[in-house]
C-alpha cells in the first residue's frame, strides 16, 4: 500500500515525477475502490498543502494551476479504480456543477466520478453557473439530487442564491440538495439551507444513496 502521507508531501512540493511515480506503484498493486479512496484523500490533502503556500505567498497562481493539472491527471489514472458499479440501473439523477464565480472543478469531478461509479445519471453542467442553469437542468432531467460545488468563500453567497431560485420554483420541496468544496461548513450549509455538506465525496455518495433510496 502508498504511504499517503509522502504522497500528500509530494503533491504540496509539486513533486510531479515522485506523484507519478508513487501512483503507478499504486495501481500495480490492484488497489481496492476503498484503498483508491484513502489515495483521493492523501491528494485532497496534498492541494491544501498548495493552498497554504498560496496564501503564505510561498506560491503563486501558476503553481496552482501546476498543483490542478497534477492532480487532474492523477485522477485520470485513478477514476476506473474508484468504480465498482458500471452498467448497473440508474439509482437516480444528479445535477451537478460549481456554483457561479467559481472556476474550481477537480472535487466536482472527483464526486461525478464516484457517484457514476455507484450507479446515478449525472448531469455536469460544469463551472461558473449561476442557479438558472441548475433549476433548468433539474427540470429538464426530473432530477432528484443536485450537487453544488464551491471552494470560494463567495460561492457561499452563490450557492445560497441557487437554493433561493430552487424554492422559487416550486421544486426544493421534491430535490435533495448537497453541497461540497473547501468554502462549506455546517454554519454555511445553515446559511444555504442545504440538506447536506461534505468535504468528502465518498461520504456524499452514501448520503445521496440513502436520499434515493
Ligand atoms: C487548484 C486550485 C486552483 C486552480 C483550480 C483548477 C481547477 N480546474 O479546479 C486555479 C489555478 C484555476 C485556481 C484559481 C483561483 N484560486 Co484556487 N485553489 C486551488 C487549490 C490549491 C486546490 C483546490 C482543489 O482542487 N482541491 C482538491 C479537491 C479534491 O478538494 P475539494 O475541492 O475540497 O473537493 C473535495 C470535497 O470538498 C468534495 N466536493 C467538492 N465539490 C463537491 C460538490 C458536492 C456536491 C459534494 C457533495 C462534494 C464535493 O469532494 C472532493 C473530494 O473529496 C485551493 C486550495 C484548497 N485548500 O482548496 C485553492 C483556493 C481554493 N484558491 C483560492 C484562490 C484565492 C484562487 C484565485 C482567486 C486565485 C487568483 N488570484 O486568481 C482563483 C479564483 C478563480 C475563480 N474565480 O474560481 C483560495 C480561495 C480563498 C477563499 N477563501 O475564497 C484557495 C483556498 C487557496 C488559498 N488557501 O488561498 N485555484
């Protein structure tokens, strides 16, 4: 098994060669889905890591997109161990996307590709949207969940605007909604009047599950 802690060591210094390397060691060793889990985990670490240096001033905005297409790629190589479900009955439908003024999109795809693998249809509207773009999508797809995304502290107020817009149109009564992303907390989610926050997709996944089921 990886030592996670080098491999969040690693994805902090940037250290993309060592993260690949310790990445294919990985997947040599026929990882279970749990095990990719504890891996995601150790990466989503690994980017708080670049976070600080960020806001210490250690790094700049180029080192952050350098640490995003590190860890986009890493998670090219670990998306087909996250799944166990391809090919099953679809167990509901998700709205997903990163709320308007937020550009950020790797725990987005993080939770898409878990949630896939456990069996939902999934509808990425993708970054930047503003709530018209989720109420549209949950209409047109009969949608049971909606996941909204957000890392800003500004994507509070966004995903709060989206939950406002949901009940304006008559369908937050019938639509579970749950948030995620560096920016969500309990206080937020009270704020938002989400039904669920996480900062951990795997979570939401047994959460969103036990919503449809
Ligand atoms: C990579 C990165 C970028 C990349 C993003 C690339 C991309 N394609 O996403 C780029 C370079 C574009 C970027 C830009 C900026 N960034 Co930036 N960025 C980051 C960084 C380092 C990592 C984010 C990340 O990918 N984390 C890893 C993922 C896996 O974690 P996650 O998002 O939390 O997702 C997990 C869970 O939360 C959950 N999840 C996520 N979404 C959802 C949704 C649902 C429904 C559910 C259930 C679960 C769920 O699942 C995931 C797996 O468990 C963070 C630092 C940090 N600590 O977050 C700063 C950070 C978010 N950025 C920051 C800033 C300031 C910026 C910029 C303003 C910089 C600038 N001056 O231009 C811009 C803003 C652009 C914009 N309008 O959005 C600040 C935000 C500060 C704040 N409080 O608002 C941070 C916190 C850095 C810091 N510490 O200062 N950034």
């Amino acid at each position: 098994m990886i030592d996670t802690a080098i491999l969040k060591q690693k994805l902090g210094d940037l250290d993309e060669d060592g993260v690949i390397q310790a990445l294919d060691e990985f997947i040599a060793g026929n990882p279970s889905p749990e095990e990719t889990q504890l891996v995601v985990e150790a990466c989503q670490q690994g980017m708080e890591i670049v976070g600080d240096n960020f806001e210490n001033g250690t790094y700049f905005v180029g080192d952050l997109m350098y640490a995003a297409q590190i860890l986009t790629s890493s998670l090219e190589t670990l998306k087909p161990l996250m799944s166990a479900g391809a090919g099953q009955a679809s167990k509901g439908t998700l709205i997903l996307g990163t709320v308007a003024g937020d550009i950020h999109d790797i725990g987005k795809n993080i939770f898409k590709a878990l949630s896939e693998a456990a069996g939902f249809k999934v509808v990425d509207i993708g970054i930047d949207q503003p709530a018209a773009a989720f109420i549209e999508a949950a209409k047109a797809n009969d949608a049971d969940l909606i996941g909204l995304s957000g890392v800003l502290t500004l994507s509070i107020a966004s995903m709060k605007e989206t939950i406002e817009a949901l009940q304006a149109a008559g369908l937050r009564d019938k639509i579970k909604v749950l948030i995620g992303g560096n920016a969500v907390s309990q206080e937020a989610s009270d704020f938002i009047g989400a039904d669920y926050w996480t900062k951990n997709a795997a979570a939401a996944v047994k959460k969103g599950l036990e919503y449809v089921s």
